[in-house]
C-alpha cells in the first residue's frame, strides 16, 4: 500500500458506500473496494474501480434494491 497524496500517511483497502450523481441521476455503490488514509481519512478510487462506476452509471441498471433518501433545503 502506498501513502496519501496529501499527508503521507498510511493507507489501508477497505470497502465503502460511494454515492455517485450523474446527471439528475444518483446511484448508490456498495462494497467498493477503495484505499482509505489511516490519518487524514482521504479515499482513492482506482482507475478500474472508476470505470466501472462509470460504466454501470451510463447503462440501465436493474438495483439490487431502492431507499428513499430525504430532502432538506436550508
């Protein structure tokens, strides 16, 4: 594992949610597996990863399954 762009710290995989938006469109992706700094907390996407975000965003996805998600305008 290598060291954070920012604060040299060290960085460990782990699995997260990553709400992407597209367009008008948001997609919620779990269990990516990403690379997260042990100090400051900044998360790296691999470029494979971000393909196939990218890809997954871009056709007609069948959802494992939908939530609603709240709106608050301050």
């Amino acid at each position: 594992m290598g060291k954070c762009y920012f604060c040299k710290g060290n960085m460990i995989k782990k699995k997260i949610k990553h709400l992407h938006k597209w367009g008008e469109k948001y997609i919620l992706f779990e269990n990516l597996e990403v690379e997260v700094c042990k100090q400051c907390g900044e998360v790296y996407l691999s470029p494979e990863t971000l393909y196939l975000i990218d890809k997954k965003t871009k056709e007609e996805i069948k959802p494992k399954r939908t939530i609603a998600v709240p709106v608050v305008a301050l």
